[in-house]
C-alpha cells in the first residue's frame, strides 16, 4: 500500500464534458474537465486479482454538482470523468472516482450510529416531498411505503433527469461524517493516501474533493440529499438538493482511481516503488 507504480493513460480522451447523450448532467451547466498529465499514482488496495491505483495528489481543478441532477448523476459523472480520462486500453485498466468506501477501507471505519445517530434508521416524511428521480431506485429509498430499489449508494449505471413529488416517502439515514485523524496517525502511509497529498503536514490538509457516494441526511421530517466529499482531513457531504425541491450548488475538486486485472499485467521488473523510481508496468 502507497508504493508507486509507473502508470500512464492511454487510448482515452483529452477532455470529459458533462454534456452527455442529449442532456447536461451535472445540474450545474456544461463542463469541460481536462486531463492532467505527469500525474503519479500510487497502489490504494491490492488482492490476488486486482490492483487498484489512486493519484498521488487532489487534481487542481474545480468540478460543481448542482439540484436533483447532481445529486441523480454526481457518482456516474465523476465515475465517466475519471475513465474517459486516465483508463488504459493496452494494460486494461479501468478509470473511476474515489468514494467513500475507498476512505472507510484506509481509516479501518465501519459506518454506524456511531458516526450519526440517524444512520441506517428509518424515517418517513410527515408531508408530501420532492425526491430526485434516482432516489426511488435506491435501496435505502421508499417511495409510497415499499423498498424496491436496489441501488447501492456508490452506484449508477445510467443517466436519471429531474425531481418528483410523492405524499409518502421513507428513507434510512445514510449520512454520516469523521475526522480521519481519529483513526489514522498523520504520518503515515495511510494519512497521505486519504488525503491526497505525499505528506502529511497540516498546510498540506486543506484541499477537498468529492467522493463518489451519494447520502441522505433526515431531520425533524425533512430531507436532504448529497454528495459526500473530504476536506481538511474530514469524511463529510454537501447539501445539493432538498425536500422541497431546492437546489444547492457546491464545489470540489476530483481524484480518479485505475483498476488493473492483475492478470494482464506484469509490474515490477523494474524500479523500487518509490516516487523517483517507480515499478513498472506493462501488458502480458
């Protein structure tokens, strides 16, 4: 974990923008995202199948989601970016977002009510709301008193459009929020990963970007629906769109991770792992 492998895109695009199949769907407006290149990337998690590689460092960049559309395209969005971006066609390498359980899995932390005393506790809306239109796909959502969706909360697979109005929604809480700190020393490996930096000093904390997980967050009644992101070595979520249909815009940078099928690429041949002299890679 945190070992440097020297991985480079290829066979991608130049530019992502959020105009796709007809619409925009970042809520926000139309986007161009640019590849950032010299970026170096280090090893996040490894199993006997796959290597999952992560940027050494937050992208420099600002990316907004807005309203119901961010909220019902934020994880695909961020996910797309980071593939037409920085995949690899020659090594088989598959690009997405960073999410929240990629941070769980470094901090060794289990969401509960620990966390947030709501968290996976149903609740039901006292009046009529307006949902975005993926919530009722989702499994922790209810529209009209049954569970039906099967969506994971770091899920999507499709495009979804705009906000609908019911008189009887449930949800379960799935927003929560930690100091990684608490978890984790700051001088280690682990910190930087998070982070998003190559150190772990205090001026080097402050940069945020989004997590390709949505949540809900429930209260007295009401709901809220975001996005989670990390900021200033903190689990937390933005605000993007709410019961009654208002919309929140919000800003974070972006951090992409690379899935390598371990059996289709030799690594290691050369170099040491480490930033000046990282291990190669290269196709079978």
């Amino acid at each position: 974990i945190g070992d440097y492998i020297d991985y480079s895109p290829a066979g991608n695009s130049s530019t992502y923008s959020t105009y796709q199949d007809g619409a925009e769907r970042s809520g926000y407006g139309n986007q161009t995202i640019s590849q950032i290149t010299n970026l170096k990337w280090r090893v996040l998690s490894v199993s006997s199948r796959e290597l999952t590689l992560v940027s050494e460092t937050i992208l420099p960049l600002r990316f907004y989601l807005k309203g119901a559309n961010g909220y019902n395209n934020g994880v695909k969005v961020l996910n797309d970016a980071a593939n037409a971006l920085y995949k690899n066609t020659t090594l088989g390498a598959i690009g997405r977002s960073v999410n929240v359980d990629d941070i769980n899995k470094l901090t060794g932390v289990t969401p509960s009510t620990a966390l947030n005393s709501n968290y996976g506790k149903e609740v039901q809306s006292p009046y009529s709301i307006w949902y975005p239109s993926i919530f009722q796909y989702e499994k922790w959502g209810s529209i009209n008193g049954s569970y039906t969706g099967s969506l994971e909360v770091s899920q999507q697979y499709q495009w979804y459009s705009g906000s609908e109005k019911t008189n009887t929604l449930k949800g379960k809480g799935s927003s929560y929020n930690y100091d990684l700190f608490n978890y984790i020393a700051r001088n280690t490996i682990q910190s930087a990963l998070a982070t998003g930096k190559p150190n772990s000093s205090s001026s080097d904390e402050h940069a945020g970007y989004w997590l390709a997980t949505r949540c809900v967050s429930y209260t007295d009644g009401a709901v809220y629906y975001r996005m989670f992101h990390l900021y200033d070595g903190r689990v937390s979520d933005s605000d993007l769109c709410h019961y009654d249909n208002d919309a929140r815009s919000t800003y974070w940078s972006m951090r992409p991770v690379i899935e390598i099928d371990l059996s289709r690429v030799n690594i290691g041949a050369t170099g040491a792992g480490t930033s000046d002299n990282p291990y190669s890679i290269s196709a079978n």
